[in-house]
C-alpha cells in the first residue's frame, strides 16, 4: 500500500461494553478531550461523546483509533460546515 492510500480504508466501529470502542477509516483526529472526540472518518464526520475518554491508540498510516472510558453516543454529521464540536456551538 503505497502512503497516498493509508486514508482510503474501510469504516467500522467496534463497541465492547460501552467501554471500548475501536473505529477504521480514521483520516483525522479534529478535537478531544474527556467528554467528546471529533473525527473524520471515510464516511463522514463522526461526534462521540462520554465520561473519561481517553485515546488509547491511534495508528495514523492504519486510520484506526482506539478509545477507552463510557461511551454515551456517536453521531454522523455530514455537514462540510459543520467541522468542530466548537463550530457547532458557537452557531
């Protein structure tokens, strides 16, 4: 796989326990903290929010992360407009 083609995987999410979650197709990392990770995903933007998240791995030639603390939710946007947690806010 030549390094042009580390982004173009396919997306899944893996969720063990509301505990663990485990997503591919990862392109970028926008913004995270302890409540709520921004991602862009090959399919779209991706919004996660929790309690105590924390990143325990992201292989960036992969595109895969790993988050570790309570999953509350994962949203899709699609929305180009709409590219951080604190761009949707301040609207």
């Amino acid at each position: 796989m030549s390094a042009g083609d580390s982004h173009n995987h396919d997306h899944d999410i893996r969720l063990r326990g509301r505990s663990e979650l485990e997503i591919t197709g990862v392109q970028k990392v926008s913004s995270f903290d302890v409540h709520a990770f921004e991602l862009v995903t090959t399919a779209g933007h991706l919004h996660i929010e929790g309690d105590a998240l924390h990143m325990k791995h992201f292989d960036v030639q992969a595109g895969i992360v790993r988050i570790e603390g309570r999953i509350i939710g994962l949203q899709y946007d699609d929305d180009a407009k709409k590219k951080t947690f604190v761009g949707r806010l301040l609207r």
